[in-house]
C-alpha cells in the first residue's frame, strides 16, 4: 500500500503542482507591425522541459497578446507527459519605464507511469511589475497555479496491487502559488529573458518536491 501511495503521490506532484514556463514581453520593444512572437524555451521545475509558443500581438486600446504554449518533460517516452496553456497577457500599467502585465491561462496537463495515468483541466493567473528599457528589463512576479478537476485512470498493474481502485473525476486536486524575479535581453527583433523563482502549495503549510523554478528563453518578433 505504501508503494502505491508513492506512486500516486508522485504523479500527481509532477503533474499538477509544477509552474509551466511563459511568454515574457518586453512591451517597449514590441512594435505596433509586429504582430508574431515565437517562443523557444527550456526551464526545470520538477524536471528538466522543453517549451514552444506562440502569441499574437492584438491591436487594442491596452497591450494585448494571445498565448498558445506547449512544453513537455525531456524523458524517454515523447508525450506521454505534456502540458499546454492558452490564453493571454495585457499591459494594464505603462508610467514612463514602469509597467505592469496581467497573464490568464487556461491549462491541461498529461502525465502518465506504469500504475496511472492522470489528465488535469486547470488555471493560472499572475502579474508581472517591473522596470522596462527598450533594450532591456527587470520585473518581479507573482501568480497563482491551480489544478481544478483531474481525470485518473489506473493501470492494470495498479489494480493488482489494489483491486479496489477507483478510476474517475477528483475536484478539486490542489494549486501553488509562485513568486520570482525575471530579466530580459533585446538583440534586434529576438530577446533572451531568465526567469528564477520559488512556489509555495496554496495550503502554505507543505512545500513542493522542487520549490523552485528556473526558465530560459528566447523570443523572435517578427
């Protein structure tokens, strides 16, 4: 029982309480005809991932970019864990060289091993705040991730070792907060960012595996 325990707890650790990589804008630099990001990234946070995106620059009375991102753990077996999120950020705050941004995503997560397979709906809300250069930028960070309802489906092995499992819907399956700092580079159209940071279980009372995260990325405007 004691085995099994671990295993689920492990899945739904590396599922559903990790903080996906994101779009990170340099709105100074962004120009009005530009209207194409490409992201290219690779961050850990549980685990070491690769990540691509792409978001749509809107023309609208406040900055606006649509997001669709994809990012999967770099494992043995391709896709049998992934994460995707769609949704999008806006400038709300722009004084001078201060600015702030507001991201919402809309997430599903994958995550599989040899005694389940768990599929989670969830979202992710954060603000961004800093101090924006054309050429460069630092800003601090802080959002909440949360996994809203998880399909579990066990594996005949799982049933072996507990017939009496249930495969189905678990609501809710819990959330993390996040903080950090994040950092950014303008090389003509493409920008290097760096993101560091800490997440926090909503409980505040456990801390996750990892309790940290990392991300490099890079961005092409076009």
């Amino acid at each position: 029982m004691k085995k099994i325990t671990y295993f689920v707890l492990a899945a739904i650790l590396t599922c559903l309480f990790n903080n996906s990589f994101a779009q990170n804008i340099n709105w100074r630099n962004l120009q009005p005809a530009q209207k194409h990001i490409i992201t290219l990234n690779a961050n850990f946070d549980n685990a070491f991932a690769l990540g691509i995106g792409y978001g749509y620059h809107l023309k609208s009375r406040l900055p606006l970019v649509l997001n669709l991102e994809y990012s999967m753990p770099m494992g043995n077996t391709p896709f049998d864990d992934l994460k995707t999120k769609i949704g999008g950020q806006m400038e709300v705050y722009a004084n001078k060289n201060f600015s702030t941004t507001i991201k919402a995503y809309g997430i599903i997560r994958r995550f599989q091993n040899d005694m389940t397979r768990l599929v989670n709906f969830g979202s992710e809300f954060s603000a961004v705040s800093g101090y924006y250069k054309q050429k460069w930028y630092v800003a601090g960070e802080i959002g909440f991730d949360k996994a809203i309802v998880t399909h579990v489906k066990h594996s005949t092995l799982m049933k072996e070792y507990n017939p009496s499992v249930v495969t189905g819907w678990y609501l809710p399956t819990g959330g993390n907060f996040f903080y950090g700092v994040q950092s950014g580079l303008t090389l003509g159209k493409s920008d290097l960012n760096l993101r560091i940071g800490k997440t926090l279980t909503q409980d505040f009372k456990t801390k996750p595996l990892v309790p940290f995260y990392f991300q490099l990325g890079w961005n092409k405007r076009f």
